[in-house]
C-alpha cells in the first residue's frame, strides 16, 4: 500500500483504491472524474473487488460502460429461505415449489407434497427435479406426456445452465443410469422456460390440469419458484 498520513475519515483512499485495482492513481482519478477512458471490463471488475460492490452494484457500473451482468457462479444449494417458504405455503391448494440453479428442489409446499408425495421422502442428494423426472416411477405414471415433458425438462435445464455441465454430479449420475437422459443430453436441445398447460394423472385424484408458472422472488434471484394454477375448468 502507498504511504498514507493521518485519516480524518474511514474507508480507502484514492491512492489505494487505485494500488488494490492495479491502475495508476492518474487512470482513477480521471474515471472518478467521469472522463471519456473507456474502462475495460477487466479494469472494472478489479475496482468492484476492491470496493466490496454488492452483487446489484457491480451489474450497475458494469452496464454504466456497456457491459453485461456478472455470470452467477454456482451458487450453494440450501433450503429456500423463510420467507420463499411462507409465500409457498399461503397459496394453499396450489402446488409450487422452489428449485436452486442445478434444479435442486429447496422447498414445497402441502399441495405439492400432495401431487407429489416422494418430495418429502426421497434422499435430500437425489431431490433434484432432472433427477425424478428420469429416475422415479411415481413421476413416470404422473406424467402422460412423460416423453415430451422429460425433454423439454432437459432442454430447459440445459438453456439456464452455466458452462460445461457434464461433468457436474447429477448429470454423470443419470448419463450412467438413464438411457432416456443419455438420448435427451446428446440431442443438444435448447428451451426457454414458457408458462404452459401441464396434465397429471394422480392415483387419487385422477386427471389433472393445472398452468405452469414460474416466478424469481426478489432478493433470491438465484431461486425460481415453480407454481401449479388449475386451470379455469379442472
């Protein structure tokens, strides 16, 4: 660090912004002063390290010089927060679910343990959704259009995901068991995410119809929320 006298006040220097980013003290100063230099991506990234920016404030100097938003690094699968739980739980009689960037589920509620009661009871390493959709007979038999939905499920997955994804552990696990996964995984297919119609054939209940919606709650964008709405003549 450059030598520093007295401080009247908390927080970094000019000087040692500058010395912690790699730039000269001239390069910042002109970049406080909003001149015309024309950062690069890489210089602005090093400044957010050192200022500590949050993950809203790096996206925001990023888009100021015409960058895209950071790439979410992978992120800790937990259980969904309180109150993702709560909201989850006040739309009784609707199936939702929350899921994490690797398709993990975090979080159900009462109606969904209901459409699809294995939730609660499976191994907390296989509550994954690519996972039961290839692997569990139950969600087989639930779903008539298994064949279309498993697909587009994979297609899906594979147009969120970030990166080479083959060799993360719930996609070696299932190119070793499920030959269906194995067909899915080597089409390559991409989709985006569409609110739809989705049937299911309970063995209680009998033929179902709900809408599919899917929202990010805000503050946990890294989390979706899968809900379940029957549709207005089921």
């Amino acid at each position: 660090m450059p030598p520093a006298g007295l401080r009247r006040s908390s927080g970094l220097r000019r000087e040692e912004v500058a010395t912690l980013s790699g730039v000269s003290l001239t390069w910042y100063t002109w970049l406080e002063q909003g001149r015309d230099i024309q950062p690069s991506r890489q210089v602005l990234e090093a400044l957010a390290r050192t200022l500590r920016l949050t993950a809203t404030e790096h996206a925001y100097v990023l888009s100021l010089a015409g960058y895209a938003p950071p790439a979410a690094g992978p992120a800790t699968t937990q259980a969904a927060p309180a109150h993702v739980q709560r909201l989850m739980d006040a739309l009784a009689g609707f199936p939702a679910y929350a899921i994490a960037p690797d398709w993990t589920i975090t979080g159900w509620n009462a109606a969904y343990a209901e459409l699809y009661p294995n939730v609660a009871t499976v191994e907390p390493a296989d509550r994954n959704l690519l996972w039961l959709v290839f692997t569990d007979p139950y969600v087989r038999r639930l779903l008539p259009d298994w064949e279309v939905t498993s697909r587009r499920f994979l297609a899906e997955f594979r147009a969120e995901a970030v990166g080479d994804l083959t060799g993360t552990p719930v996609i070696q696990r299932l190119l070793a068991v499920s030959r269906p996964f194995r067909d899915g995984w080597s089409s390559h297919d991409i989709e985006g995410f569409a609110s739809r119609e989705r049937v299911f054939l309970h063995p209680e209940r009998g033929r179902l119809r709900f809408e599919h919606h899917r929202l990010a709650p805000a503050g946990q964008t890294h989390l979706h929320v899968v809900i379940y709405t029957p549709v207005e003549d089921a």
